[in-house]
C-alpha cells in the first residue's frame, strides 16, 4: 500500500533513499502507537478520531496517484477540512462528556506528509493557503480539549515540527525550480551554440557554393573552359559543408551523452580554408608570425570562426575587392588574426547576426574583438586571444 507513496517521495541519490527509511519509519511508529494505546474505540469522541485519521489516511494514499498540480490542492484542502473538523468536534464533546484522548500520532504525522507533498507539489497560487490549513489542523489538535499545561506543550513541539517541515519541503521545491531554470540555461545555451556554428561553418560554405555558382554562369558563354574547375570547386565546398554538418550532429550527440566535444578546427584548418577562399579570382594571402603550432586548439578554433565570418562577409557585402589578406600572430601571451580588405561594403547592409555572435564568444573566453573601417579605406576585422590562462588551465 506505502509503495506508490514512498517512490513519490523519492529524491535522486541518497538523500531519496533516507526520506523513504523516514516517512516509512515514523508513518509506521505512529500507527502501532495509536493501535497500541486504543486511540481510536472507545466513546463515541474517539470514533471522530478514527474517522478523521481515516480521511487524512486517505489522502496520503491517494496523493502518489495524482497527475495535476491543482489536485494537490484540492485534496491537502480536504485533509485539513476533516482534521479541522474532527478538531472542532471533540472541543464540542469535551465540554459534554470530556474526551480521554485526543493526541493521536498518526493523524498529524500523516498531515505533516500531506503538508510536505503539497508544498513540494502543489501549484504555486493555492500551496500558501492550503499549507496554512494543514499547518492549523496540526496545530490545534491538541488545544481542542482546552487551553492546558500539556495541550499546549505539545502544541509547541507540533508547531516546531511543522515549520520544521514546510521549511524543508520549500527549500526542496525551489531547488528543484532552480535546477529546471539551469537545465533551461544549458540546453539555450547549447541552442545559441548551434546557431553559432551553423552560422560560422555552414553560411561560410553556402556562401561559396553560391559565389561560384554566380561565378560559372557569368563565364559560360566566354570561358566554357572554366566551368568544370569551377563545378568541382562547387563540389569541395558543397562537401565541406556536409562534413561540417555531420561535426555539429555528431557534437550535439556527443553533449547529450556526456562526452566532451573536440575542437571543430585548428592551424591547419585555418590555413586550409584561406587557401581555399576565392572571389572573382582575388584569393587570400595569409602570413603567419610566431609560433602558430602551439596555439591551443580552443584558441585556434576561435581564430579560425572569426577568419570564416570575416571572409564570408567578405563574399557577401565587399564590392570591387582586390585584395584580402589574413595575417596571424602569435605572442608568448596572447594569439590574434586580422582579416583585411579593400572591398566597399553595401550601403543597405544591415549588421548581421555572425559579427555579434563572434563579438560574444571572444569576449566571454577573455579576448577583444573589432570590426570597422581604417583610416585607409580598407575593412578589417580583428581577434587577440589570451594564451596564458587557457595554458594553464590545460
């Protein structure tokens, strides 16, 4: 029978296990207490404890079973009405026939259960008033037989344990909120990564298919001899593309089992997707300065997101380009790229969604980011990344 109930109160780990041992323990206590004492026969004011108990018994059998929130609610509000009741009836009967016994143990250890279940479980609207009526029916139990030295020694002591547990059932119930908050965090987070990626590698590659598509139609009629590099050309990147969304599919499957992510791109990478840049037969000069080899991998992921971003702008928005050049630079503190050209970009251009996204990821991993106009007309984007820290925390 205290099977469904006790998986209901389970917590992940240990601590689930120890309040099962508890509530099956002290439920358990309390009913061999109250059958050993002969609570519940007797006159006809001990029946109102039997029937109150049963009630309350009810309702910490059925709680485990409910699916909905507000039914919570309604049925600690219940639990709480019947104790209530009982309670203002035995007050009654004391002042008539006086009632022997009025201090069950299992009733309120069974309205404390309700009273935690509820405060874990029930909606956030209703949970206050309805915990206040358990709480009441707790409480004034033993003062209905009359304000006493004793009645109210154990009011106090019920009143301690029942703030004891609200408190405890609250606590639990907003760290399991705060949990859920996290794990919402988490999985926007990955989201936004996701967007990120599919932003820095697969828009890099559409990009390209697209300019060169552009680019074999235009010199078809002129230049039929150029159209089958060019087709192959389309081939590479379309492959490229597909290899980098087979990466982010399989590193969306390797965060959901635990395992960590490699790097999507190093150095060479970074040298290989210069050379393969191409617009309108203006390639990329890379230079290198340092050494570039031992640059993390985090880093040189980095650096080769913002050169992908930046030479895809560049395929987009830079007109009459001429000449585009990514230089690399490797001090023993810090690692940057800058991405120059002498294109004029589109007056309707409107910032994107790339540059901001990169602005972010160097900022939040230490670095500083810069995109603008030179003094000489030419635009440049650049990244410097620290070394240090991500040294030594390697």
């Amino acid at each position: 029978m205290w099977s469904p109930f006790l998986r209901f109160l389970a917590a992940p780990g240990r601590t689930g296990v120890l309040l099962q041992a508890l509530a099956a323990c002290v439920l358990a206590a309390a009913t061999w207490t109250d059958v050993h004492a002969r609570a519940f026969t007797g006159s006809a004011q001990q029946g109102w404890l039997a029937l109150s108990a049963a009630a309350v018994g009810a309702v910490l059998v059925t709680l485990p079973l409910l699916k909905e929130a507000r039914l919570y609610a309604y049925a600690g509000g219940g639990a709480a009405a019947a104790s209530l009741a009982c309670s203002a009836a035995l007050h009654l009967g004391y002042g008539t026939a006086g009632v022997p016994f009025v201090y069950g143990a299992f009733e309120p250890v069974a309205l404390l259960v309700v009273l935690a279940l509820v405060a874990r479980r029930g909606p956030a609207a209703a949970t206050g008033p309805v915990a206040l009526l358990l709480a009441a029916a707790v409480i004034v139990r033993p003062l209905s037989i009359g304000v006493q030295e004793g009645s109210l020694s154990v009011a106090f002591g019920l009143t301690l344990i029942t703030v004891v547990v609200a408190g405890a059932s609250v606590t639990a119930r907003m760290v399991a909120a705060y949990r859920r908050q996290r794990e919402h965090h988490v999985r926007l987070e990955q989201r936004i990564e996701l967007a990120r990626d599919l932003h820095d590698y697969v828009a890099h590659h559409v990009t390209g298919i697209v300019v060169q598509a552009q680019g074999a139609r235009a010199v078809a009629a002129r230049r039929p001899d150029m159209v089958l590099p060019a087709l192959q050309r389309i081939e590479e990147t379309g492959t490229e593309a597909l290899a980098s969304m087979r990466q982010m599919v399989g590193g969306l499957g390797a965060c959901g089992s635990g395992v960590a992510q490699a790097a999507p791109a190093g150095m060479d990478d970074l040298r290989a997707l210069v050379e393969g840049f191409a617009l309108h037969g203006v390639p990329a000069y890379f230079s290198e300065e340092g050494p570039t080899d031992t640059v993390p991998s985090e880093v040189a992921a980095t650096l080769h997101r913002v050169t992908a971003e930046a030479l895809t702008n560049i395929r987009k928005h830079a007109r009459h380009c001429r000449h585009v050049s990514v230089q690399v630079r490797v001090r023993p503190h810090e690692a940057a790229v800058r991405i120059t050209n002498d294109g004029t970009a589109h007056g309707t251009s409107r910032p994107g969604y790339g540059l901001k996204g990169l602005s972010e990821r160097v900022t939040l991993a230490g670095g500083t980011f810069r995109a603008g106009a030179t003094p000489e007309g030419e635009w440049q984007v650049r990244a410097r990344m620290p070394l240090a820290a991500v040294r030594a925390a390697s």
